[in-house]
C-alpha cells in the first residue's frame, strides 16, 4: 500500500501546472492514467476530485478517451460536482452519448445549466429527442429558450454553434451606464470582446470594442463610440461557411443575427477553430470513404460505415475487368500485357489523387473559383502531360529491356501519357462539377476519379497493344 507522502508526490506529478501528464508525443503518460485507474478500483473520490478538478477539459477528454467504458462512467460518479462536462466537447460521439445516456437526466440537466450555451448544445444536440426534452424540461425556464433556440437551427448552421450569452445596450445609453451594468450584472458571460449595440426591436445596431470602450469617458454617448457590426454572420449559415468569413477578415467573434436582422448569439474564435478542425477531419475520412467514422465506434459501427464505399468500389473494379475481358484474345498471345498493365492504372489513379486531393481542398476553402478555374484545368494538364512523357520514357525504356520488344516499350509509353493527362483532368473536373452539382466532392470523387483512370487506363494500353500488334 502507498504512502501518504508517495500519494502526494504522484498527485503532484499528475497536476497540468506541472506540464507531468503528457509524454514528448503528446499521449497521456502511463503512470498517470494507471494511477488514475487504482483511484477508480478503490473508490477514492476525494483523490480523484482533487485530479479532475485541476486538469483543463482537453485534459480530461483525453482521459475519458483513454479509459475504457466502464471506467469513465465510474470516474464521472466519483468525481461528482468537480468533473467539468465541458470536457464532453472534447471527445468522440460515441463517447460523450455513452456518458450522457448513463447518468441520470437531472444531473446532465444540471451539468448544462452550467456551461455556456454553445457547449451545453453541442451536448445535447445528438442525444434521443424524448431525453434531449426531458432534459431541457429540467433546466430554468430562461436558459432552456436560449438553448431551445439554438437547437431549432439546422445542424452544423452558424446557430447551432454560436454562444447565447454576449452583452447588448442600447445606443442612448452612457459609457459610464455600461460599465456600471457589467459591474453589476451577475449573468454576463465569462469572456467577451466587444459590446454589441442594438435599436428596440433587437436589431444589430453595431458594436462597441472593449478597449475602445474602457478609453472613453463616462458621459459619452455609446452611439458616438460604435462601429458598424463587421460581417455579421446569419444564424442559418453553414458553419463552413461561418469559418471561412472568420478567416477571409481575420475576426476574433462576430455577431449573429436572425432571418430580419436581429442579435441572437455571438460567434467566437475557438468554436470556429473547432469548426475547421471538424471539417477538415471530415474531408480527409471522406476522400477515404469512411463517413462520419470515429476511433471509438465498435466494429459493427466501423464495418457499416466502410462496406457502402467498398461496395462501390467493388462495381467499378468489376467495370474496369470488363475493359480488360474486352481484350482477353490480346492478353493470352502476349502474356507481358498482363505484367504491365497494372502500372499504367496504378501510376494514372495515384496522379489523378494528387489532383483531386489538391483540388478538394481548394474548394473547401474557397480558393478555386470562376477566375481561375480555367488557369487551373491548364496547370493541371499540362503537369499530367510532363508528368506522362518523362514517366513514359522511363516505363517504355525499362519494358523494352525487360522483355525484349521496343514496340512494347512504345505502346506503354503512350498509354502512359494519355492516362496521365487523363488523370490530371480527372482530378479537377469531377470535384468541380460534383461541386457545381450540390454534390460535396469529398464524398464522391474518389470513386469516380479512380474508375476514370483504370478504364481509360487499361482501355488505351490494351487498345493500342491491339491495333499496334495486329498491323
């Protein structure tokens, strides 16, 4: 058994100020997370406490992260009031529903009365309707219509990740009367960055900066200190959309308004870089094709989520072996087509991923657009033609040598060229007209540019080897 000094000194190693919990690599240390453990196998609330109580929530979501399920709904018992559920925001959905659905609906109706309003949503928003009511059932009748509103808006909107709580006066009103509400006003927001100013019907006035603010004398008028409101951000906007403005005018937070114009919620820094983080996870699972796919689903979960693009994947690898059935009479009299042939494919599909990953991505952050769309396609053409000619001579020059027939070496050479362009367009084209379409061209292109380089692949390699051989 442990020493009272030994507990200290492990208890002090385990405190964030001390920087001690993380590895060089930035994974929890293992003699933390066994400490951590013991506590849980012993039932030492007060210990535990004393560790949730210090860490900050990222810290305490990848903890909750690295225990297993039962040990987390344990250590959220233990610690009681002194784990911090905005340590919820920080995790997987499978893991923050498995906590949620395991306590009872008045302790989360407690725990998300007292975070802000855009961490208690993000909670709340992919729980069951009949407990998300239940909950909010639960919660005093002023901060459930803030929360009520928000999760109104669609998912993934400007509204649904935005903050109810910000600070609003109207423009007759005093610097000296403004200062002395936020003095004494008890249900302010912890932090904020401007005073937002609006007319009596709600509507965004305009805005007040805090260091403009504090250098003001008190009798001034706050309409003759405010700005006008810079990009405020429709409550209805998608989030990406949201972010791309935040990094388009390089804001800190911004205003959010309803349909007519009215002041509903602030948008800050930090959700917004939760925001890109979310969507550029997204995009890279996609272009993979595997959804929405988290590290803590179960194997049923992951394998649903993964058969639907494998499937797909499976229909157009059998429509390329029809391409290539087309040509089975040229394939049995020279058996080196079947070696080669592979490489043309593999060398067009990964080009033709170079250029949609670049592409996507350029998309997704506003970067292509009609002015250079065009200067685009051409780069991307004529890469795949350098690309195509420098790869063919190598390719036709190794072919020849490996089996004795420079007309060989020829053909590949050819077919590697026009695979290569084809795969250079490929990979801009399908992710733009997919974009045009409404279509996300993350979901999609991968599959489209990859059947489009095996057939035109295999089709011009063992298309050319026919005519040329048959001559």
């Amino acid at each position: 058994m442990e020493s009272h000094d030994q507990d200290i000194s492990l208890h002090e190693e385990t405190a964030p100020a001390d920087a001690g919990i993380y590895t060089p690599d930035d994974t929890l240390r293992p003699e933390f997370v066994s400490h951590v453990r013991s506590l849980i196998e012993e039932d030492d609330a007060k210990k535990l406490r004393d560790i949730v109580y210090a860490l900050h929530e990222s810290e305490l979501g990848d903890l909750l992260e690295t225990l297993e399920a039962d040990e987390r709904i344990l250590l959220v018992g233990l610690t009681g009031d002194k784990f911090d559920f905005a340590s919820l925001t920080e995790v997987d959905e499978a893991i923050r529903l498995q906590v949620v659905n395991e306590l009872p609906n008045q302790v989360v109706a407690k725990a998300v009365t007292d975070l802000d309003s855009d961490d208690a949503v993000f909670i709340l928003e992919d729980m069951e309707v009949a407990d998300q009511d239940d909950i909010l059932s639960k919660v005093p009748f002023e901060e459930r219509l803030r929360l009520r509103r928000s999760l109104d808006y669609p998912e993934e909107t400007a509204g649904r990740r935005m903050q109810t709580e910000f600070i609003a006066v109207p423009p007759f009103w005093t610097v000296g009367q403004t200062i002395d509400f936020m003095r004494e006003d008890n249900d302010l927001p912890e932090k904020f960055h401007e005073i937002f100013v609006v007319d009596p019907s709600f509507k965004l006035d305009g805005y007040v900066a805090l260091d403009r603010l504090l250098r003001a004398k008190r009798d001034i008028v706050i309409a003759e200190i405010k700005e006008k409101s810079v990009h405020p951000i429709d409550a209805n906007l998608d989030q990406e959309e949201a972010a791309y403005v935040f990094e388009q005018y390089d804001l800190v937070s911004a205003a959010v308004t309803d349909d007519i114009g009215r002041l509903v919620g602030v948008l800050t820094i930090d959700d917004v870089v939760d925001v890109i983080q979310q969507e550029a996870d997204e995009d890279i699972k996609r272009l993979a094709g595997v959804g929405d796919e988290e590290l803590s689903d179960n194997v049923v979960e992951t394998t649903r989520s993964r058969f639907t693009w494998l499937f797909l994947n499976l229909l157009t690898a059998i429509f390329a072996s029809v391409i290539i059935g087309l040509f089975d009479a040229t394939i049995e009299e020279m058996v080196a087509l079947a070696v080669l042939m592979p490489i043309v494919a593999s060398m067009g599909g990964n080009a033709g991923t170079q250029s949609m990953t670049v592409v996507v991505r350029a998309i997704a952050t506003k970067d292509i657009d009609s002015y250079n769309a065009m200067r685009t396609i051409r780069r991307e053409f004529l890469v795949g033609l350098i690309n195509g000619i420098l790869f063919a001579l190598l390719i036709g020059a190794v072919a020849a040598v490996w089996f004795s027939n420079s007309s060989l070496g020829v053909v590949i050479g050819i077919a590697m060229v026009i695979n290569m362009i084809s795969a250079a367009l490929a990979g801009i084209l399908i992710p733009l007209a997919l974009d045009k379409w409404n279509i996300d061209p993350a979901i999609a292109s991968s599959v489209f540019v990859t059947t489009v380089t095996d057939v035109i692949g295999f089709f011009a390699f063992l298309g050319l080897a026919s005519w040329w051989f048959a001559i």
